[in-house]
C-alpha cells in the first residue's frame, strides 16, 4: 500500500496537487481540512467543534482529528493506497498514523514537503480567499497564526519522517504541472531509495 503524505505550510499547493495525484496513481485523498468543512457545512457537532479552532487559525484537538482520520482510513479497507493533505499537523498526529498503519501492515511510504516563501503563500491564500469564501483565508491576521502554527506545531513532523529516512522536500513555486513533475519523480523514487534509520 502507498501512503503518502503531502507536506508544506497552508496555502503550499497540497491540495491542488493531491488532485491530479489521486487521479495518476489511483489513491484515496484524505483532506483533514476537506472533511471538517464540510462536517461545518453540515452542522454536525464534530463541525461546530472543529470551527470554533479553525476560525482562529488554530489546530483542532489531535484526539478529535486523529478519531476523524482514523474512520476515514478504516472506510477503505479496499484502497490501493492514500494521500494524506493536512494530516499529520502534529507529533501525535504522525505516532497515531504509523500505528493506524502498522495494524494495517503497512507504512507510511515518503513524506513531500512543498516549499514555498510565507510571502507567497499569503499571496496565494488571500486570493483563494476571494473566490472560496473560507473566512480564514480572508484575514492577514488568521493566516499569520496559521503559518506560525505550521512553523511550531507542525513542522517536526517532517524532522521526525526525516530520521526514518522518509522526509523528502521539493521547490513548490512554478506551474501546476512543473510542481506536478517534480513530485511525480520523487514518489518514484520511494521505493529505489533504502529506509535509512
Ligand atoms: P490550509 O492547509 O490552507 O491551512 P486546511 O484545509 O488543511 O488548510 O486546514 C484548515 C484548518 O483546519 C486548519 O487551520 C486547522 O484549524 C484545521 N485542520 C486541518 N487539518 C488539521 C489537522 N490535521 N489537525 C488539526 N487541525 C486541522
């Protein structure tokens, strides 16, 4: 099984590029940000929750996401494999995925991280936040809590892939499809590469 997570500070491409992935590779995109929207848009109490976090730029609590990621995995027991686009966001975040995994016989395959300047993603996110709607994309303040959560929070994540040897990190500025080819060529090389400890 490919599980394969998409890296990088909020507005770095992940989910863009998670789409034409999904499609080339035949994988199950699992989107934390996605499916909590859309419990939002639903009222449910899982979406109440998680918007009273997410309006702040804040994480929502690892035991809610984690129990939400896990459902979601466990509704696939066919899926060739899987994305993950915002998840893990934290330490416990990942320790809860490799076990996720490990029941399953199977392991995370590489980490990508998309890099990309804090200039240019609160760029690209204040213009996402024209045409979506999404009200954390539409305040400077909102997206500077965000890019400093990814920065404390988040980004051990990749230190703690890069000493299992799985952390790999690719320019995130050009084209779709420029981006697109390089991440392309680093999941090929996954399986080439030994696991390093
Ligand atoms: P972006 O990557 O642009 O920030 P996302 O859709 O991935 O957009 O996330 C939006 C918000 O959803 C985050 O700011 C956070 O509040 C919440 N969220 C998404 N994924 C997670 C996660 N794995 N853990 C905790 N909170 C999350």
């Amino acid at each position: 099984m490919i599980a394969l997570i998409l890296f990088g500070p909020p507005g770095s491409g992940k989910g863009t590029q998670a789409a034409k992935l999904m499609d080339k590779y035949g994988l199950i995109h699992i989107s934390t940000g996605d499916l909590f929207r859309y419990e939002m848009g639903n009222n449910t109490p899982l979406g109440l929750e998680a918007k009273s976090y997410m309006e702040k730029g804040q994480l929502v609590p690892d035991s809610v996401t984690i129990g939400m990621l896990r459902n979601k995995v466990e509704a696939h027991p066919e899926a060739k494999g899987f994305i993950f686009d915002g998840f893990p966001r934290t330490l416990a975040q990942s320790v809860a995925l490799d076990s996720l995994l490990a029941e399953q016989g199977a392991e995370v395959s590489g980490l990508i991280m998309l890099d990309v300047s804090d200039d240019e993603i609160t760029r690209r996110i204040l213009g996402r936040g024209l045409v979506s709607g999404r009200a954390d994309d539409l305040d400077e303040a909102i997206i500077r809590k965000r890019i400093e959560v990814y920065k404390n929070e988040t980004s051990p994540v990749f230190d703690y892939y890069h000493q299992k040897g799985k952390s790999h990190q690719i320019f995130g500025i050009g084209t779709i499809d420029d981006i697109f080819e390089r991440l392309c060529a680093t999941i090929e090389g996954f399986e080439a590469e030994p696991h390093g400890e």
